[in-house]
C-alpha cells in the first residue's frame, strides 16, 4: 500500500507540465524585455503545422487520416522552394539594376 508521502499532490497533466516547463530554455526576451524572433525554419514549420491542422479538419473524412501529414510536408517543400526561388530572383533583380545603371551612366558621359 503506498504511503501517503509516495502520493503525488499533482494530476499527471499538471507534473507533465511542470517537467516540460523545467526542461524548456528561458527566452532570452523575458530577460532584456525583447521578445525572442523565430528563425526562418520555426515560422516555416509553424506554418506547415497550421496548414496541416486546417487540411486535416477540413478533408480527413473525405481523403484519409494522412492527409494531414502529407500536406505538412508538402507545404515544408513548397515553401523551401519558394524561399530558394526568391534568393534567385533577388540576385537576377540585383544585377539587371546593376546593368541598367550602368548603362545608363555610361550614355550620360559618352554625350
């Protein structure tokens, strides 16, 4: 029979919590009063995980339990894609203003 100093006080939700608060790192935002930013990487899996949740509400019934997941990870990939596809098209914009502005010049000295 176990003793009552063996008995926990707590529900095993609230000692769950409890660990899990203790294991998790203190945001350097509640130390200088700045909020911590997410990198790229944890809005982009934020977003997948939102998306997946509403895919999943929204079309489990019709299209299966994973759909979910698959959406996840299908958002994840799109949106690496989107942000490589950007990079690319920022340098291609850099160097078409670089040209134009040369050019540009160039003519105004040559006359």
């Amino acid at each position: 029979m176990p003793t009552s100093a063996s008995k926990s006080k707590f529900s095993a939700t609230a000692q769950e919590s409890f660990l899990r608060a203790k294991r998790e790192v203190t945001s350097r935002g509640l130390l200088t009063d700045k909020p911590q930013e997410p990198t790229l990487d944890q809005a982009r899996d934020d977003l997948a995980k939102a998306i997946s949740r509403i895919t999943h509400e929204l079309f489990a019934d019709r299209f299966g339990p994973l759909v979910g997941t698959i959406t996840e990870t299908s958002v994840t990939a799109t949106l690496k894609s989107f942000e490589n596809s950007l990079v690319q098209a920022k340098g291609n914009a850099t160097i078409v203003i670089q040209e134009i502005a040369d050019r540009f010049i160039t003519s105004k000295e040559s006359k």
